[in-house]
C-alpha cells in the first residue's frame, strides 16, 4: 500500500503530524471463526444447562434416593391425615363446667369421609371438629368406638375431591429395622413428619385409661402428644400401623412409641363403619322381646294370681 510522505507542523515547541486521508487506509482483514458444525454441540449444551437450572425439580439432583423417597411418600401422604380437635366438658370441685379442648390425628379410610383414629383421642367429647389438609373445617360426629382396641371412626360430610384416603398395607410381614414414617399433629403442628424404624414387634401395654393392648409395633420415629390417631407408613406410603402412645417418664418422645397394627383395624373394620345398632344389638333385642311376649301371653292365659 502506497503513502504519501506526512506533513509536520510543529506548534508551540509541539509537533503535530498530520495524515492524509490515504494514510489512514489499513489493510484489515476479517477474524477467521470456526466452521458451524464445531459450534452446534456447544449451542446445545448451553441450552440444555439453562433448561434444568431453570426446571423447579433441579434441587433434587442433590439429594440421596432416601432423601427422595421420603419426599415422595410425605407428598403422596399428608392428604390423607387429618387434624382433629375436640372439647371435653370437665367439671371443677363446686360441679362447675369447664371446656377443655383436646387434639390428635386421624387417617382418611374412603371418599364417604370414614376417618379412623384412637378411641382416646375423641372419648367424653361433646364435638369433634375435623380440619383437612386444604385447610377446611369441618364437623365430624362418632360412628363407632371400641376402647378395648383404642380405635374409634368418625365421620365428616365432605366433597369426594377433598377426601384423599390412604391406602392399607400389612403389618403381619413386618421386620425389626424395617424404614417407617409417621405423620401427625404433634403439639397442634399440623402435618409433621418424622422417621425412623421398626424397632421391635408384638409389644404389649397397659395405656392410662387401662386399656391393655397387644401386638403393637414399636418404633423410634418421634411420636409426641397430638400424634395419636395418626399413620405409621412403610416406604411405599401405605398403612401399616396407628400411632398410639408413647413411653415416656417426661411425657415427651424418648424414641420409644407404638402403633397398633394396620391388620388390627382390618379386621373390625366393618365394625367401626357400620352406623346404627350391631346385629349382635338387634338379635338380643329381638330375643328380649320375643321372651317378654311370651311371658305376657302365659299370664294372659293363666289369668291374674291374686
């Protein structure tokens, strides 16, 4: 490229050069890229990248597959465990009523709004209030209890679609270190969740109503007051035992509760959800009145004795 000679002019001891146009000419040539097909596998990892640190499930690549699974049974879960709060009338040293309020938990069985819990748990009370997992309030009334199993049902009138029932599992397959989790309202804390693991099988206990139970299952999950009534879940999230009573000199967990079994409520499950009298009730109703009209008849017959 050709130049022509610069001019100077030198002002105040300072010498200013002075181009010509043709001088600022430069002979600039493009940057060299790389070819497209080098580029595309780098465009789609960075895609990729922003895709899962914008996707909401990106937290969980950190966490264990225990992590993960707790987290899964405790969603699949809590729908289907109620808070229960009830009012006790007590009565003080001049015969003078006083409410006391009483809470626990309890366990969605079907959409009718069949929910079982312990017979403790709503025993003397004159209302039962039901409060699921959405929030909503709902009152609840008594259909059957049975204090020597310490299991009761009530039941609310509510939508099918707010009623989310957890399914039943075994408890006879059971083994000592087997994972467990138990939800429930310890203290009013609605919905909380603790783990741990079946520490031992078939125990027995006498609870402070005098009730004597039998085969319970004992677990170190953290079970306080306001737990009773509420489920014992294996890993797949379903019933295997009903949070009972605790053993405790401070009235406080000490990682020694007990549930009674899934396969204990099975079997009087009928029972409990079956409104209105027992047949057993109304066959020695029928019989008591077959043996009056009999004894009436023979009087009739044989006349007055006097």
């Amino acid at each position: 490229m050709h130049l022509r000679k610069r001019k100077s002019v030198c002002v105040s001891n300072t010498r200013l050069f002075i181009f010509s146009p043709e001088s600022a000419k430069t002979d600039i040539r493009p940057t060299s890229l790389p070819p497209p097909s080098r580029l595309r596998p780098l465009l789609w990892l960075l895609v990729g990248l922003i895709f899962i640190l914008k996707s909401p499930s990106f937290p969980c690549l950190a966490l264990t597959s225990e992590e993960q699974n707790t987290i899964e049974v405790y969603r699949k879960a809590h729908p289907g465990v109620v808070h229960i709060r009830t009012v006790v009338v007590r009565y003080g040293f001049f015969f003078q009523p006083t409410p006391v309020e009483g809470t626990g938990s309890g366990i969605i069985l079907d959409r009718r709004g069949h929910i079982a819990t312990n017979a403790h748990v709503i025993r003397d009370a004159r209302s039962i209030e039901v409060t699921l997992s959405d929030g909503s309030h709902w009152p609840a009334r008594l259909v059957r209890s049975l204090p020597q199993l310490d299991l009761a049902v009530v039941r609310i009138d509510a939508p099918k679609e707010r009623l989310h029932p957890i399914p039943l599992g075994e408890s006879r397959e059971l083994r000592v270190g087997q994972k467990v989790l138990a939800i429930g309202n310890p203290f009013g804390l609605q919905h909380t969740l603790t783990t741990g693991i079946i520490s031992s099988l078939g125990r027995e206990m006498i609870t402070q109503e005098g009730v004597r139970l039998r085969g319970l299952i004992q677990t170190d999950a953290a079970i306080n007051p306001g737990n009773s009534g509420g489920p014992l879940l294996d890993r797949e999230g379903r019933l295997i035992g009903i949070n009972t009573a605790i053993l405790s000199p401070s009235g406080g967990n000490v990682g020694i509760g007990f549930a009674i079994p899934v396969e204990t409520l099975r079997l009087h499950l009928p029972k409990l959800t079956r409104s209105g009298p027992s047949p057993a009730t109304l066959l020695l109703a029928a019989a008591g009145l077959y043996l009056l009209a009999r004894i009436f008849s023979a009087r009739i017959r044989k006349g007055p004795r006097w």
